[in-house]
C-alpha cells in the first residue's frame, strides 16, 4: 500500500494544485508540506483529516491504510449497480424512521440467519 506522503503528493497533482496553493488552503506553509510530501514530518491527525476533505477522501485512504478513496462512493455505485439494492433503497427512503427501524430488524434477523450458517459450514469443513 501506499504512504501518506506519496498519496498527498499523487492527490495533489491529481488535482492540479501547488505546493504554494495548498499551503494557503491549510493554513501552513510550503516548506512544512514539502516535508510531508518527502516523509520528513509527520502530520497531526487535525490536519490529515482537513487534507482529507480538500481531496475528497478518506482519512485510511490518504494514510495508505486503504485502496478504497471514499468507501461512500463505493457503496453508492453497489446500489446504484444492483436492482435489488436499488429497490430497497428506494423504500427506505419512503419510510417513515418506524418502518425503516422494522425493516431493519427484519434484514439483520435474515443476515444473521444466513451468517449462522455459513459458520456452520466452515466448521465441518
């Protein structure tokens, strides 16, 4: 996976923006993201987290913890891929917060069902 230092340096470039342009962005100077970007200097979390959400990702992903950038984008484009997913989503946005919470027990009783199983078939196996 990759550094923090090489996924700032690529999400900078990506985004065509400078060193100079960024500094001012975050309140910092260039020679401070120059360390960074070289892995000179360690960022606080604060700062991580600002960076983040200039670039539009994840904290995990600009610390190389994670390949996914915005694990919400992901999940959108799974529903918006899938029909039945789809469906449900649908509903859920037309139900009232009582109905969401009954469809909910409802769905978690299935996956639970379903995840007592497969437990079952991987201890026989």
């Amino acid at each position: 996976m990759a550094t923090f230092s090489e996924r700032m340096r690529e999400l900078r470039k990506e985004k065509g923006i400078s060193l100079e342009k960024l500094a001012e962005m975050m309140g910092t100077t260039k020679a401070t993201l120059s360390r960074y970007e070289n892995n000179k200097r360690i960022p606080n979390i604060e700062f991580v987290e600002e960076l983040a959400k200039i670039f539009d990702v994840s904290v995990d992903y600009l610390l190389g913890r994670s390949d996914i950038r915005n694990p919400t984008d992901e999940i959108t484009e799974a529903v918006e891929d899938d029909p039945d997913l789809r469906i449900i989503e649908r509903a859920r946005q037309k139900m009232s917060p009582k109905d969401r919470e009954r469809m909910m027990k409802i769905l978690k009783a299935s996956f639970e069902d379903f995840f007592n199983e497969d437990e079952g078939e991987d201890e026989n196996e």
